[in-house]
C-alpha cells in the first residue's frame, strides 16, 4: 500500500499522508484523517515507543555483551507480536475505522474506504472485508 502512495501512518504523534492523498477527494482525506486520529485516540502509537525502547536495550546489552540483550530481543519479539499479529491488527485498524465513521458519518466512511481500497487494491483482503462489514454494522437497520 505504500507504493501505491496512498498509504498514511502514524509516528509518535505525527500523522503522515503522502502527496496523492492530499489530492485525494475531501472525502477521503477526512477519512484518512479520522482513521488515523483513531490510530491516536486508541493509543496504537505506544508500540512504536516500547519498539524503540526495546531497540536501546538491544543496542545497549550488545555493547556490553550482557544479557541485556537477551532480554533487548525478548522486547523486539513481543514488540514485533503486537504490531503484526493479524487480530490484532485488524482490532486497531476497526478501531480506527469507528472513530472516523464517528467523526464523518459511517456511510461517508465507508464510501471513502472503498475509494480507497480500490486504489491500493487490497478490497479482496479478508482484513478489508472485515473492516467493510464492521462499518455496515455500524449503520442503521432499515425495514
């Protein structure tokens, strides 16, 4: 998704969008935003903070060639699990999805996702579809 150029991420407190989604339609980039602003609420951005931290006792313990770094690469691999485990992933992205559906409105959410998923072309993923189908359960039920 990133060389698509339509990929935003999240750093610390920083919210990065790419030059093709500043051009995006107002829709999307609101969505972009609210997506990521979730990312923010949720508190997703503390695993990039215990990842660095686990890198300075790697670094550190290897200097020293203690068990320092053992312990620095325990701390990667649990950092690694918690930012690639599918569940978890596809938790925080949904997370996100509703906090900018809250903000925009769900049905302009979903509209935007799909524009979106159209561009990166991952619609056909589980995790898109998963995300698409929590969205419409956030809509109204009508008879």
């Amino acid at each position: 998704w990133l060389t698509s150029g339509y990929g935003a991420w999240t750093l610390f407190h920083i919210v990065a969008i790419t030059e093709q989604q500043a051009s995006c339609p107002s829709q999307v980039r609101r969505y972009i935003i609210g997506h990521e602003l979730g990312h923010l609420c949720g508190g997703h951005y503390l695993l990039q903070y215990f990842w660095v931290f686990a890198e300075i006792i790697f670094l550190v313990g290897g200097a020293l060639a203690s068990a320092a770094a053992l312990f620095g690469i325990l701390l990667i691999c649990i950092a690694s699990i918690g930012f690639m485990h599918p569940g978890w992933i596809l938790e925080r992205e949904v997370f996100a999805d509703r906090v900018a559906a809250d903000l925009f409105g769900t049905r302009e959410v979903i509209t935007a996702s799909l524009w979106m998923s159209y561009q990166v072309g991952d619609f056909h993923t589980r995790g898109r579809q998963a995300r698409l189908r929590k969205l419409r359960s956030y809509l109204p039920s009508t008879l």
